[in-house]
C-alpha cells in the first residue's frame, strides 16, 4: 500500500498498444468476454483495412450478435464479412452456427461444406464449425463435434484453437484439471495465444491464485501488447487481494488505448486505498468531466479531498454524491462515515450526527461507529445522548481498556453539566469512578487512569478539593516515583498533583503542608517567579 504508483499516459506506449486494433478485440471475444469483444471491435472496426481483416471484424460481431439472441445483426454482419472477402470460410461457419441456432441443421451443413470447400482441411475452421455446434447445443451435436475435433487433428494437431475448444469442452463439465491441461496444450502449440493463457489462469485460479498469475506473466513476456493479458493480469492481482500490484498492473493497462473506462475508475479507486490521493483524484476529475453523475467517480473524489484534509471541498463532493437520483441504496457505511468525520472537521458535529446514524443503520454490526457517533454527541455537547451512544457500544462486548477509559469521560461530562447536588450528578460521577478505578486494576503501573480518577474528585466534591483527591493524587505521585525520568517526562502530571494537593492543605488553612508541594512545584519548574513570590509572601 506504500508504493509510490506513477501514473503517466506515456506517448510511445500507447502507440505501440495501438496496434493491436480491432485484434484486441477477437482476443476478448476468444476468452469468451463479449461485451468487452464487441466494444473494441466496434470501436476499431476502422482499423481492419485489409478484406481479410474486415472480413474477419465483421465475422466476430456476427459472433456475439449470435450470442446475445440477435439473428438479423448476425446475418447482416457475416453477410458484410463475405462481402469484404467472398472467401472468408469463417463468414461461412457462422451462417451455419446461426442456421444451427434456428433449427435449421441441413442448412447450417450446406454453409460448413461451403467453408470447408474455400479453406480444404484447414484445422481452424473445421474447429470453427465444431465450436459452432457446441455453442448451439454440447448434448445434443456431441458426436459431430468430436468428429470435427478429429478431422482438426488429423488436418494439424499442432492447431492450438483445437485444445482451447476441447478446454472449454472439459470446463464446461467442471473437469479444471483436464480443462487447464488443454489449454496448457494451446499454449504449448502456439506461444502469446492470449485466450489459452486466460482460460488457463481463470481454471486454476481459485485452486492456486500465484500460478494463474505467473501464467498471465508469461502471456505478457510473449504478448506485451495484449490488451486482454494486461487487463486480466491486473483483474488477478485484485480478485487475489494484491491491490498495490493491481494499481500498478492496472496503471500499465490503462496506457492501452484498448482499455475501458470502468477499468480506470477501477484504478481511481485502487489509488486511493494505496493512499496515492492525488493521482487518484486527478483521474477521477478527468473522467467526472465527461460523465459528472457517475456514483463511483464521485464517490472515490469525495473520499480523496477528505483523506487529503480538504474538508470544504470534501463537503461540497459530498453534497453531489448524497444528491444523486435514486441512489440511496447503493451508498456505503464508509460513505457517511466519511462524510461525518468532514462535518465533525468543520465543527458541524450537529450534522455529523445523521451522518453516523446512516452509517449504522447500513452496518450496524461496526462498533467503531458507536464510538464515533457518541464523540459526534460529546462534539454538540449533548452529553446524554453521547454516554447512552457509548455505553450501549460498551454493552456489546468488543472494546479494549483505552474504550473504559472514553466511557469514564462520558460520565465525567454528564456529571459535571448536571445540576448540583441532583441525584443524575451524584450517580454520573460515582460511575465515572468506579470506571476509571477498573481501568486502574487493569493498567496498575499506568499513572493516567488514577490521575483521571483524582480529577473525577474535583466534580464530585463541586470543584472543591477533598482529602478524598489528596489520597488519589498521592498515589499518583508513588506511581511517578517509580521512574525517575518521569520527572522529565511527565513533569505536567507531578505539577497537577503536587499543585492540587497544596491546594487543598491551603482550603485546610495547613499552611507549612501547602508550602511543602508549592516548594515541589517550584523544583519542578525554578523560572516561575511568580510561584516564588508567593511561597516566599504569602505562605509565611
């Protein structure tokens, strides 16, 4: 999380990215991502100059248009492919896959021996036309398609496409292993076949993540510009929770003009849980320019301007994310967390509190939240409300010594904005004690929490020192002695205790005990003239 991610559209990158083309988009097609396939076909369709190359755009968006149901975009794009090229024999099969889809199977057989008439016993399309019959139905077309699996392997069996169908067959069965093992071939056969590598992390990921990753390495060593291989790579580090090597992955991706703007926002917020808040706004003011009610964008320039402490701005984000039309379900605990520590920051606690109470009710199970709503409370001076906010965090069980020390406070304030003398005062007080005093049994060399509890005297006793507080600073004081740097280190902590015990001998009128801790005070600080003069002149 504490790598410095550079983030920089280098010119010379993206040119060598660029050409890739409409090619990026068959790779995504091949490792079965269509709408990302049909986005960078349609957007590079301009590039595939060549018949050939049109020929073969045109057959891939008939191919998803197959997919997605659409048989008259089908039709019209592999009929525009044929037009490119009349010799495109994968034009062809995919009139025959769409025939397939429609019932008509003589139909789709007249098309396939057509394609096999142009391209004779190429082992690409006869794989094409048994993929064909195992996207319409692998049950029913079983046989055809292990003759077409034959006939492939008999034509070329070092054609990698033959064993990427045949991985797909096994995956499609849930048989990993056997599937990864086709694939591994397709690799094999056919070094930088982007669709091998990611079929083959994607099989053995869950089973063990580092080797998926290292497989989409080696597609990148043997295919640097392949759009798929950076974006899967970067897709792995963050589904496997490496998210300062999916910043980076993904920061290299992005300098592909082939890449899509959900993976930059991706990137925005990745940037930002790296605490690389600068980049990451930067991004996300450049893609809010073009689309300002993206939630996500917001969301991400929201948290950026309020982790780098520009509270005003943070505000005004906030305003604009919370304003979004229908949205409500979709904002997070942490956004109005969020949005309550930048009201708190501002002095507005009054409004932090229903930012809290939001907060909670998404994810009532975070104590965390109880604690900071209750300092929302403290904040707008509704101490009541601020003790029975903490104390029901406290009842739930999970908090630490320091939580006791907080839930003392609580009482502390209540007390001493309670009426004098009532019965609420009296009890607030007497909690608070008796709080501070667990938290003394369990920290019994920590001279804080009985130094707390010598102050929680003062409110008992209406500000009045006691005998009851002498004896609680005393045991400060044994507590300080114990460490003879104290007398640096926490020289604050003697002065309060020998000043409030001098105090209380003059409230006894016991002068020569009072000029005993004055004189203690004055060791402690021998510039204070002041303090001098006093010993000297009045406690005579």
């Amino acid at each position: 999380m504490k790598l410095k991610f550079l983030f920089s559209l280098l010119v010379a990158g993206a040119l060598t990215a660029s050409a890739q083309g409409y090619k990026d988009g068959v790779e995504y097609f091949k490792a079965d991502q269509l709408s990302n396939a049909k986005t960078l076909l349609e957007r590079n369709l301009g590039t595939a100059t060549a018949p050939e190359d049109k020929a073969l755009a045109y057959y891939y968006l008939g191919a998803i248009n197959v997919h997605e149901k659409d048989f008259t975009a089908a039709r019209k794009n592999f009929e525009q492919g044929l037009a490119a090229n009349p010799n495109s024999a994968l034009n062809k099969v995919g009139l025959g896959e769409l025939a397939l889809m429609q019932g008509e199977q003589k139909v789709a057989e007249g098309y396939f021996d057509e394609a096999k008439k142009i391209n004779k016993k190429d082992a690409e399309v006869l794989t094409a036309i048994g993929r064909a019959y195992f996207n319409t139905d692998p049950v029913k077309y079983a046989k055809e398609i292990e003759k077409y699996d034959q006939q492939a392997f008999k034509a070329n069996k070092n054609e990698p496409s033959i064993f990427v169908l045949r991985g797909d067959r096994e995956a499609a069965n849930k048989e990993w292993g056997d599937a990864a093992a086709n694939y591994e071939n397709a690799i094999l056969y056919s070094k930088g076949l982007p669709e091998a590598y990611v079929k083959y992390a994607n099989a053995y990921f869950n089973v063990n993540p580092d080797f998926a990753i290292a497989k989409l390495q080696e597609l990148l060593q043997e295919n640097p510009t392949s759009a798929l291989g950076q974006r899967e790579l970067a897709e792995k580090y963050y589904q496997n929770d490496q998210w300062a090597m999916a910043a980076k992955a993904y920061g290299d991706y992005i300098k592909n003009p082939n890449h899509f703007e959900e993976d930059e926002i991706r990137y925005t917020v990745l940037l930002y849980y790296g605490q690389h808040y600068d980049e990451s706004l930067e991004i996300a003011n450049r893609l809010l320019a073009k689309n300002p009610d993206n939630m996500q964008l917001l969301r991400i320039a929201f948290l950026d301007k309020a982790a780098l402490k520009d509270y005003p701005a943070a505000e005004v984000a906030a305003e604009k994310l919370f304003a979004l039309k229908n949205a409500k379900a979709d904002f997070s605990s942490l956004d109005y967390s969020t949005y309550a520590e930048v009201l708190q920051e501002l002095g507005k606690d009054s409004l932090a509190i229903g930012a809290y109470e939001k907060a909670i009710e998404i994810n009532p199970e975070k104590g965390d939240l109880y604690k900071a709503l209750s300092s929302a409370y403290s904040g707008a001076k509704n101490y009541d409300k601020a003790l029975e906010v903490f104390q029901s965090f406290i009842d739930r069980g999970d908090y630490v010594t320091n939580d006791l020390v907080t839930l003392a406070s609580r009482y502390q304030n209540v007390a001493a904005t309670s009426e004098e003398g009532s019965e609420k005062k009296m009890n607030a007080i007497n909690k608070a004690i008796e709080t501070i005093s667990q938290v003394a049994e369990k920290v019994p060399d920590n001279p804080i929490p009985v130094r707390n509890k010598a102050r929680m005297m003062l409110v008992k006793y209406d500000n009045k020192p006691s005998q009851e507080m002498v004896d609680t600073y005393m045991q400060v004081v044994e507590l300080l002695d114990k460490d003879p740097e104290n007398k640096t280190k926490r020289a604050d902590m003697y002065n309060e205790a020998y000043s409030q015990i001098a105090s209380f001998y003059i409230s006894e009128k016991d002068i020569p005990n009072a000029k005993v801790y004055y004189e203690k005070v004055y060791e402690l600080d021998p510039t204070n003239q002041a303090l001098r003069d006093y010993i000297d002149n009045k406690l005579k």
